[in-house]
RNA sequence: CCGGCCGGCACGGGCGGCCGCUCCGCGGGAGACCGCGGAGAGGAAAGUCCGAACUCCGCAGGGCAGGGUGGUGGGUAACGCCCACCGUCCGCGAGGACAGGGAAAGCGCCACAGAGAACAGACAGCCCGGGCCCGCGCCGGGCUACGGUGAAACGGCGAGGUAAGAGCUCACCGCGGGGGCGGCGACGUCCCCGGCACGGCAAGCCCCACCCGGAGAAAGACCAAAUAGGGGAGGCCUGGUGUGGCCCGCACCGCACUCCCGGGUAGGUCGUUCGAGGCCCGCGGCGACGCGGGUCGGAGAUCGAUGGCCGCCGCCGCCCGCCCGCGCGGGCGCGACAGGAUUCGGCUUACGGGCCGGGCCGGCGCA
RNA sequence: GGCCCCGUCGUCUAGGCCGGCCUAGGACAUCAGGUUUUCAACCUGGUAACACGGGUUCAAAUCCCGUCGGGGUCA
C-alpha cells in the first residue's frame, strides 16, 4: 500500500495521553533483557508505535533521547516482519552500550509476537472487557 | 627557557551516498498521501538561583506582618548582574578574595580555661608605713606594670617618672572629636585637641536606607462531542466567598422577587515565535555601555522532530607490530558536558581542546 | 513545564528554631561475653552516622551560599 516500505509516518506513531493510557491499563506485557512491551490490540490494519523511557532507567536526556531512536529505527526497519494491528509502547530497560540496533531489533521482534499473542487471547473470550469503569 | 597571572575570540570534526523525522512554500491527488525546493538544538538549551517581558486575578489604594538587597559612583527595561573607583585581608609580584551599613537604641550570647568575659573588679603578687612571737597565714594605705588562661583581658611599644606604679608625662602607632585641602562620593591627606571614655558576634533578634501585590504558559483566550440540567442580569439584607498571612477598602455570591437564554468537560485551535534581536561601520566614554547609519531573516515539536547504515579525509589519545628513537603500518574510540518546550538579560554548575594579546609578573641563562 | 519540601549509624529517628561539656543520644538490627543442658528472652560491653564543597564565627550537625541526591504537588 505505502509506496516506501521504511518510512514513518505520524499516522504510525502513539499519540496522545490517553492512548498511552490505555495501552498501559489494558496490554499485555513481555519482558526480555533490554526491552518490556506492552501490546493491545487496535483495530487497525497496522501496528502503531509508542516509547517511554523511565527516567530511572538513565538520569541523562540524551541518552534517553538515544533509546528512543534506536527503538524507533528498529521498529522502521522491521516493520513488515512485526506482527499488524496492534498499539505497542516499547520500554527501554537499560542504558549503555549493550543497546545496539541489531539487539534492540532481534527483541522487538520476538516480544511483540509474544504480547501480540496473549493480547488476542485475552481479548477473543468474553466481549471486550476494554469498558474501563474510570 | 621555566613557572605563573589576566583578558578576549571563534569552535564543539569535514565531505559524499542510501533509508528516515518535523515545519514552511510550490505542484499533483476525491482522499490517505506523493514529488520538488528551503529551514531544523546549546554555550551552557541544564540547575531554576535572581531580574524582566507577557497573561489573568477585583488594576493593585492604605496599614501591619513577611521577604530581599547592603562601600561609593555609574550602566541597564530591570536585577542579587556588569563596569570604574574606595577600604580591609592574602600573595615577592602580575594579581586575587570580600553579604563590605549600624555594636556610645535596646535585648541576647561569649563553652573550656582563667582572679576576672563586659563592668568593673583584684588570684598570685609589688611597694610604703605600723605592729609583732622579727624566716609573720597580722593591720592600714597605694598599685596593676609583671605572671598565668584564653579566640579575645579595659589602648600597643619605647623612654622619662616613681617607694612601687599608673596616659602621670613625652615621641610614634591606634582610637575619639574638631577644622583645612583634594574628590560628585565612598574616602584620602594634613593640622589641632582629648588623654582612653567605647572587646567580639548583626550569614542571633534587631535598628537604618532602598526595593517587592499575587500567581504563573498546566498563565490565559476561542471553538466545542457525550453527559448532566441549569446558567446569566437587576434590586434587597443578617451571612458567605475571593489571589498573598491579616485588617480596612473593593468585587462577587446566596435566600425570597423580576427579566433574559446560554454555560461547559473530553478533544481541538490560538497564545507560539521579530525580539530590551544578530552582524558591520562611524562617533562619544577609562570602562560597563550609549547614540547614529547600514544590513540579515534563521526551530516551533506536543509522549515530544536532527537519527540509522556506510565510504574517504583530518585531529587527538591509547594499544600492537617493524631493530631503541625518528618514522611507517594496523586496530579502537570521534570522543567532554549535554538536547529546545512562551521569550529575553544575568548568575551558578558541568566540560574537551585550540587560537590571539608586539599583554603582564617572578626566577635562571646569554648579550 | 512550574511550585514546594527533605537529606544524621544497616533501618527508623532525637538534637537544629536558641552554635560550645556532641567524643552526636535512643530503638530495632549486628558482633563479643555472661546466664541456660540447648534455644529464645534477659544482662553487660563493642562496631557504626551529621550527603558534598565553600563562607561567617574563637568555635558549625546547627547559621548563610552553591552543588548532588530523594520526595510531594498542580491539567
């Protein structure tokens, strides 16, 4: 459909507070040695992407700023490999050298299958339990 | 040559390829979006320590309380910032540091030691006279130099003087008062007088002078689903509410009466980037800076945009190899601190080197 | 993004306003000894801290300034 199979658009980016919210009440977590990603199942004929960086992870913004790009890069170029129809927000876990783009891709890909999996599977019995009593 | 001091400047690798991000312009498309072009983090963007602009609160009036500043003069929109000068202290010096008003308005504190710690007094002691049991633990009088303690001891050191002493007298220094001269002033300097009467702490309370209304872009303005039924204006009176801690003042609300229909959450738009702006030249000023002229257009995201993968060149550091060095080759790291979130002026803190000044100081050597 | 508060033994705290016998007290924990056949409890003793850097003062945990940490709050 996209003419550019590596490009992002804003169309593919998690935005707003609430949907953040959402996706932290109501996914379904997996947890690997640098990442934590939260899936919940979006309706759309694509996956769409949201970081967030703790601020114990690393107290330095840049290095903050450098996960987010990595993890974002990551997600760019191994779109057609990642599993459709999903909000995800990837949680870096820990800073430093061991956050390579080659790392950070191997688990996006492995953990979003694995939450993508129990995301559907809790949401297929019982009708959408999503009524959030707030 | 070595060591050191001060000030200023531009920087934060460069070029190229591919894949991407945000905004703007143009074009295409019904639209999602696509193509082309342009722009896209810092000197500290940081900490949020000050000062403002801007916005709202009843336009902010008075009093009390509270907070801040603290040599003088200037600069500035303003400042707790900057400049010049003064004073004190440190350094051989270039220079550096300083919250640097008032302690004879008052209160408070000054541990330990010491006789005595703030107002005088006399522990050990000295001297004179008298008495005596004449090697006295006696009486009367004079005295505080000397001794010891302490961070600090009632002016310091020296000389005269004396029974011993004492600003008792004298010189110098300090202190206080008065006057002359220089300076806008802080202050400096000189002369005269007094003869000591005034210990320290105000980053303890306090006094004096000056400054400060409060909140902060999550300020605030507009559009406006769902849901819920109320909301606004006028008159009246005991009460209540409000932006800062209180009072006065001020404004608003509520009960009952009359009149009129809009108010507002999620979400969105604006605020949002041209401003005490940058650069160049000239003039004034010791300087901070000011005045005049010319010129430039340079982020606006909203879970938050500058990145990723490569190639070549360059710098520095480290490691390895070639015979030590010189030099050559290879590898690693591109190296620090760190990223806008309304915007400016400062301060503070973090941090890698480089360049400049016919700059300055000390030491050594040579001429 | 703004505003506000707090840093004391391993942990929770007292002291701070009003500086000095603070060589910093207490509780729990820990170590050693005693008691007990042993364990617990109890008794005695010990180890152990003023976040960091400057300044004011004769003297700073305390007062002032600056860093660095930790926390709260506001749509």
């Amino acid at each position: 459909m996209t003419p550019r199979p590596y490009a992002f658009p804003r169309r593919l980016r998690l935005r707003g507070e609430t949907t953040f919210r959402n996706v932290f009440r109501e996914g379904a977590r997996a947890r690997g040695g640098i990442l934590q990603v939260i899936a919940r199942g979006n309706d759309l004929p694509e996956s769409r992407l949201g970081i967030s960086v703790a601020r114990r992870v690393t107290r330095s913004s840049p290095e903050r700023n450098r996960l987010k790009r990595l993890v974002r890069e990551a997600f760019r170029l191994n779109r057609t490999r990642l599993p459709s129809g999903l909000d995800l927000v990837v949680c870096p876990l820990v800073p430093g050298r061991a956050f390579t783009l080659g790392a950070v891709a191997a688990e996006l890909e492995r953990l979003s299958r694995q939450a993508g999996a129990k995301a559907s599977r809790a949401r297929s019995p019982g009708p959408t339990g999503g009524g959030a009593p707030r």
